[in-house]
C-alpha cells in the first residue's frame, strides 16, 4: 500500500487526496486551512483511521493484496451501479464507506 493508495481511497470517503511525495518520498501533506471546521477535522481523522482498518484486512490477508478497496480507489458511479460488479467487497464498502458518504 503506497501514500497514492491511501489518497485515492480519501477520495472514496469525500475527501480531496493530499500532496503525496513531498518533501518526503514516502509520505503525505495534510495542510488544513484555518476555514476547515473542527467536524470536517474530526470526518478526516475517521477516514484516515477507517482507511488504517482497511489496510489492516488486506495485510491479514481478508482482502487480495491487489485487488482491495485501496489499490482499485477510487471507486466510480458507474462501477458502482454496474450489474456486473466483480469485486471481492461490495459496492456499498467501496463507495459509501462512512455515514458521511
């Protein structure tokens, strides 16, 4: 699972992908500006902590190392309504992961 992964599937939680690769290699820029309210803050936070649960079934070998709700992110309507939906998770996991979605 790399930084892009992860802002990939922010996108799937509502989110716009942080600046990845800078400064550092391996790593990613959340900048908040002083305009975001304390509950887009706290919706974030669960994001990123829901997305660590995430990666946590794939390394326990729940989810396929390659084809899980990270490496296929992010997900989009018409895949989503597609009747030919193929994914080892459901479309409700992949495109309304919180209740903020």
């Amino acid at each position: 699972i790399t930084p892009t992964d992860i802002g990939k599937r922010l996108q799937d939680y509502g989110h716009h992908a942080p600046t990845v690769a800078w400064p550092y290699q391996h790593g990613f820029m959340v900048e908040p500006t002083e305009s975001e309210s304390r509950s887009s803050l706290d919706d974030y936070c669960d994001a990123l902590l829901n997305i660590r649960l995430e990666i946590e079934d794939i390394v326990s070998g729940k989810f396929d190392k390659k084809d899980n709700l990270l490496k296929n992110a992010p997900h989009t309507l018409a895949e989503i309504v597609s009747p030919t939906w193929s994914r080892p998770y459901t479309p409700q996991q992949a495109a309304f992961p919180s209740s903020r979605t």
